[in-house]
C-alpha cells in the first residue's frame, strides 16, 4: 500500500513541488532560472519575516547552513555561547568548535528550555561573539521562544544564531522585528522541498560583521565572498556563477515558496499550532506522554512521544510500518529506545494526523494495551472542532 511519511523530515509533499523537480533541467543563466532563483530569494524574506535580511540559497543540507553561519562569522578564539536543547543543539558547539571558537555550552535537561536567567548570567559573566540556539530540536520536539533570547544577544552585544531547520516556516518567525542575525534551515522540512538545499537568511549586521574579519574565511564552499555576488545577481536578474546552483531544487522551491506565501505565514503557522495540539491531545488520550514538561515548550512541527513502560522500540515501530504509516525513532543516545518521533509539519492535514493515531492505537490494542478504541481519535476531532 501507499504510505505516509511522517517522519520529522524529510516529509510529504506538495504534489506539485515534486512535479515541478521533473521538469527538463535548464541552463542555470537561462532568464526563466534568473527569475525563479530571485523570485525564491525575495519569496524567503517574506517567510523568514525579514525585508533587511540577505538571503542564501546553497546545494547542501541543513547542517551546511550551520556550518556557513560559523564559517562566516567565527574566527579562532572568538567566544561563542551554545544553548542546547538536544541533539542539534549540541552539533552547534562541534561546529564552532572546528572553526577555534572558546564555546561555553548551556544544556537543557531533557525535557526543558535553558532558562533566560541563566543565559543572562552567562552573557553579564564575559563578551561573546555570538551565541547559538535552536528554535525545535528535532531530538526532543523542544520548542524555544526566540524573542527574549534574541533580546539579550542585542543587549550583550552579541550574535544570535537561530537553528530553524525544523521551524522555519512552521513556527513563528520575525526575524527583523526580534533581531535575529541569522536564521538558517534545509529545504526537506516545513518549507517543503525535497532534501539538498541549504537556506540561511542574515541580518545586514551579520554580513558588517564578516565584512570586518582580520583573517579570512577557511572554508572554500562556505564563504559568503563566494555566494554573496551570487545572490545579488540573481535577485538583480543577471546570470552569476559560482557553483553550479541546484536547478532543479530551486525550481521546487519556488513552488513551495509560492503556495506557503498563497496560504499566508500566520495562517500556516495556526495551522501548524492547531493541529499540534489537537494531536497532543490524541497522544494522550492513547495514556502516552510526550518529552516537553510543558506545552508552551512542546513544538507544533513535531512530537516527541514516550513510549509505554517496558516496550520494544524496534518491533512497535517496524508494526506502525506494516501499517503504513513512517514514523522516527528517538535520537537522543541517552534515551533512544524510549520514544519516538513524529512530524507534523508543512503540508500535514488533519487527515494526515488521523491516519496516524489510528496506527498507534491498533498497534497498542494489539500489544494489549488497556485503551479505549477510538477514544483518541475522538479526542483529536472534538479538539479540532474546540468541542471540551
Ligand atoms: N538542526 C535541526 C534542528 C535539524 O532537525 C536537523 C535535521 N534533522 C539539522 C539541524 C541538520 O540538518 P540536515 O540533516 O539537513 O543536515
């Protein structure tokens, strides 16, 4: 049977963003290219909520993003301040780390955000150069507030690097009017791309900043002296060339960037809000707890859910997947085996959520759980339709 790919990423796509791959590949200086990759360039600031911002468009993955905002803006020795809430979180001090930066690392303990007080007293304790959070950690389906955390970077003087590879266009973001440098993800999650597109928009005092380096850049690929003409030219219709762009992904783009900007950014993330928590609502009325202690910190572009005491995490999953529904396992080393993940993000429908809780319940009454069958999934719709 057709399945349904309810992974954290990548997920399931728009028809037709997927048609739009197909089409006979053209010449990357073709004026039809010129236009859609400066279309996509000015579609992105909109997304990201940023009309200053310089957006980059680069063949890679999410963790390049990463990798460009410390190529970019770290020289050795610099201080930098990582806020981990998970796995990605914690990949943020390893990439700072290759580039000589003096990283500090704030962990959250599973299940919670790192509390503004204690990232105050680190950034009052010495200067940083820029600090590092992620806005989901797809590890722990934590969700964190950008907006105060951003608020303290610009009051210590300091970068803010949000990870949005799991929120952009999913979550809301103000990129400008919270004062994010930078806000980077990868096509293949909410903004609904197939895998192989790094996406980094930068504030005009990051790109002052790089502009100030005393050493030059050591990453080739990264460099924004490479990818900055680019982007100029592109969105000023005129053929640039660097690195051959992704074609193909860029028109995909497009057309992704074209239907979130149809539905509108605020009523896509209330979508992404509603369901969320229409499915938390399913997941427990299944007796199933999720990893935030919170709901404010529980993200709406996926759940993180912990599995019944004593489960074997291989065989309830590979069971879910006879049933044609593709969830994830955990990712965090220390807990692993004891939950699972599932995405709900960018074109996810009600339906979709349905399809499944509807597995997770026939797997659990399976396994003899003691639950009610249907008694989620009436949970989930009452919720829907605000039915308490
Ligand atoms: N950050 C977060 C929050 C992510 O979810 C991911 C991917 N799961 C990454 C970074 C890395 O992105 P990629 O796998 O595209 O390199």
């Amino acid at each position: 049977g057709r399945e349904l790919l309810m992974i954290p990423g990548p997920i399931e796509f728009e028809p037709e963003v997927l048609q739009a791959m197909g089409i006979p590949t053209q010449s990357h200086l073709a004026p039809d290219f010129i236009e859609t990759f400066g279309n996509s360039l000015e579609l992105m600031r909109e997304v990201w909520k940023s009309p200053e911002g310089q957006p980059f468009i680069v063949a890679g993955t999410g963790t390049l993003a990463m990798d460009m905002a410390a190529a970019n803006l770290i020289e050795q020795g610099d201080r930098v301040l990582v806020i981990s809430t998970g796995y990605f979180g914690d990949r943020f001090k390893d990439i700072m780390d290759r580039y000589g930066a003096e990283t500090t690392i704030l962990e959250a303990p599973i299940g919670e955000v790192v509390s503004l007080e204690a990232i105050e007293n680190e950034l009052k304790n010495r200067p940083y150069k820029a600090l590092t959070f992620t806005h989901v950690d797809t590890s722990t389906g934590i969700l964190v507030d950008p907006a105060p955390i951003a608020q303290l970077a610009r009051q210590y003087e300091t970068l803010s690097i949000l990870d949005g590879v799991c929120s952009v266009a999913g979550e809301e973001i103000k990129q400008d009017e919270w004062g994010l440098d930078i806000v980077l993800t990868g096509s293949q999650k909410a903004i609904g791309v197939p895998p192989g597109l790094a996406l980094l928009v930068a504030s005009q005092k990051a790109i002052e900043v790089w502009g100030k380096r005393k050493t030059p850049v050591s990453n080739y690929y990264a460099d924004w002296h490479n990818w900055l003409p680019i982007m100029k030219g592109y969105e000023e219709r005129r053929p640039s060339y660097f690195g051959t762009p992704a074609v193909n992904l860029i028109v995909a783009l497009e057309t992704s960037l074209k239907i979130i900007s149809k539905e509108g950014m605020n009523e896509r993330v209330k979508r992404h809000q509603k369901l969320a928590k229409a499915f938390r609502t399913g997941i427990s009325s299944l007796n199933l707890t999720i990893l935030p202690k919170t709901t404010q910190s529980a993200a709406n572009t996926l759940s993180a859910v912990y599995y019944p005491k004593g489960m074997d995490s291989g065989s309830f999953l590979s069971k879910i997947a006879h049933n044609n529904v593709i969830i994830a396992g955990g990712l965090l080393s220390e807990i692993k085996t004891e939950y699972f993940r599932i995405g709900h993000m960018g074109s996810v429908s009600a339906n979709d959520l349905l399809a499944v809780l509807g597995a997770l319940e026939r797997v659990l009454l399976e396994l003899g759980h003691d639950i009610d069958s249907g008694k989620c999934l009436q949970a989930f719709q009452n919720e829907l339709l605000e039915i308490n």
